[in-house]
C-alpha cells in the first residue's frame, strides 16, 4: 500500500484484520508540524506518517497506543510534538536510520504488517499553481505549504532531487505483492510523492500485481476542489503514465451531510466515459463523512481481490 497522511493508516486499520501480510509504503516528503520540526533539528525522515502507520498495525488493545499519540502541550520547546515521533526520533539514533527504527518497532510492538519507507533520501515536494486571480503560474515548495494553498489551481507536483532512489526493500515489496493499493488520502501531497520516484513507478510497471488506486470520499479544499472521480484518475496518470493502475475503488454513497467549512462535496463520477475498471461501495464513515470507514474499504478491497484471485494469505 503506497500513500500518507491519514487516508494510509485509516486503510491499514482495516486490513490488518484480513491479513498480516500487508506492507504500507509511506511518504516522506512531509515538512509540517512535529514531523517538519525534528527533520530540520535532527536531518531525519518526517515520522508523523510513520507513527499513524504504526498505531494502526499495533493492537487495538495495546497500552502503548495512547502514549504514542501523546502530544505536548504547554509553551516550552516539547510543545506540539508527539511522544511517538520522539520515539521514533530516538529510535532512529540507536539504530542508525529511520529504517531500522521501523523495523524495530515492528518487533517490539508486534505490529500486524511492515512500514517502509519510500525513500530515504531528503526530497522536497513541490507544486506548480495557476493562480486564481492573475492566471499566472507560481511554484510553491514544500508539502505542508502546498497542503494550505489557497491560491489557484495546483496544475503539477514534482519532487527536489527529481531523481531520488526508491527505498529497495520497498521495490522489492512491489514487485512480490499480490495486490498494490495506492490511496486513499490527499492526491498531490500524499499519493503523488511515492508515485513521483521513478524506481518506484517502474516496480509498479513491470508487477503483475492487481494495482487499485483508491479515491477519496470527498474533495480536498486547496487540492481537488470540484474533481470526479475521473478528474482523480486522469491527475493520477498525467503525473506517473498510463496504464499502472487499471482499477478504482469509488464511494457510492453520497446521502450523508457533509460539513460546510471548509468547503468540500462528495467526488462523483462525471459522465465522461472511464478509463479504468471501477468497483463502487459504500466506504463512507458516517461519523466522518469526508473520510473512509477503515472497516468498509478493507472489506471492499478483500472483495475485490477475492474476486480476482482467490482469498488473501492470513
């Protein structure tokens, strides 16, 4: 599973009750929060989207969990960051790399799957933006600002160095699985900087693999507003090529409120005729309508794959 953010770990939330042989592909291009502050103090990978990885493979009974999501407050230097990226911070540093530090919290908190990383190279993502009123293009650097953007139109997204080295255990993954599942979660700042590393798009090219690119439930403010779900697929392929992923997963059930700031609709699909294979499900989390039931998609994905080739390995 290739992604970040939230949408990552809400899908390993779910699988992990359908097998352990799952392996979540994560995102490092993240520079915001907690995760940006220690990967300027410390020159490390972020770890924010590796602590949620991990939380959702823990056990759903272990004391650890709410330590790990423990966030300081108060005024001084520890506040806003997560005890469980200062785990991994220090984790990192008895091991020698992030890496190893995830591969050692996956036997000391018998996690139900692996988490790797994409890269370990330090890459900056950035955006070209159409802006709103001018129509002139700006670039803007860095995920969280682009994440915040308000300006325009993001037209492209593209990675500083472009030509950064897949992680190999990573390839390797994608070249063994099963099932590759991209998504869900933000597409320009998510989805697109695994996609965006060349070894890792042409793991994916030559895997017979069933590759399944998951959409969002709702649009994003800043990123997707206004997108179908072809909108998603066609940004996807302008991005990595045609021809990976040959299968969707939509949300057909579009009847729950949505709130009304910020501004966000349910993604639908366009009349436009579909260039890919789609599954539709109701995947919504009716408490959090803008976002997956973890529950749902893990189910609708094991139908799907069941379908396809038989059930997965527990």
């Amino acid at each position: 599973m290739l992604g970040g953010g939230t949408g990552l770990a809400q899908i390993l939330r779910g699988i992990k009750h359908h097998t352990t042989h799952v392996t979540a592909i994560v995102s490092v291009a993240d520079d915001g929060g907690s995760s940006g502050l220690l990967r300027k103090d410390l020159g490390i990978l972020p770890l924010g989207d590796f602590r949620k990885c991990i939380i959702a493979l823990a056990n759903d009974e272990s004391p650890l969990l709410n330590l790990l999501q423990y966030r300081f407050a108060g005024t001084g230097e520890l506040q806003g960051h997560s005890f469980g990226n200062l785990f991994l911070a220090a984790l990192s540093e008895l091991t020698g790399g992030v890496d190893l530090a995830l591969a050692e919290a996956q036997q000391v908190l018998s996690l139900k799957g692996r988490i790797l990383p994409s890269t370990l190279a330090s890459v900056t993502l950035n955006a070209e933006i159409t802006e709103r009123h001018s129509n002139k293009m700006v670039i803007l650097s860095g995920q969280w600002l682009i994440s915040k953007q308000n300006l325009g139109v993001i037209d492209r997204v593209y990675l500083e160095p472009n030509d950064a080295p897949g992680y190999p255990d990573a390839i390797s993954a994608i070249l063994e699985a099963d099932l590759i599942i991209a998504g869900p979660g933000s597409l320009y700042t998510s989805i697109l900087p695994n996609l965006l590393l060349q070894d890792i798009v042409q793991a994916l090219r030559v895997t017979p693999a069933l590759k399944l690119y998951v959409c969002n439930v709702a649009t994003q403010s800043g990123e997707t507003d206004g997108y179908s779900v072809q909108d998603h697929f066609c940004k996807l392929e302008e991005h990595v090529g045609t021809g990976i992923f040959t299968h969707v997963l939509a949300n057909n059930n579009l009847h729950t409120p949505l709130p009304t700031t910020p501004l966000i609709n349910y993604v639908h699909l366009s009349s436009d005729q579909c260039p890919f294979k789609l599954i539709e499900a109701d995947v919504v989390d009716e408490e959090y309508p803008w976002r997956h039931d973890s529950a749902k998609l893990a189910q609708a994905v094991m139908n799907l794959f069941s379908e396809r080739t038989g059930p997965l390995s527990q």
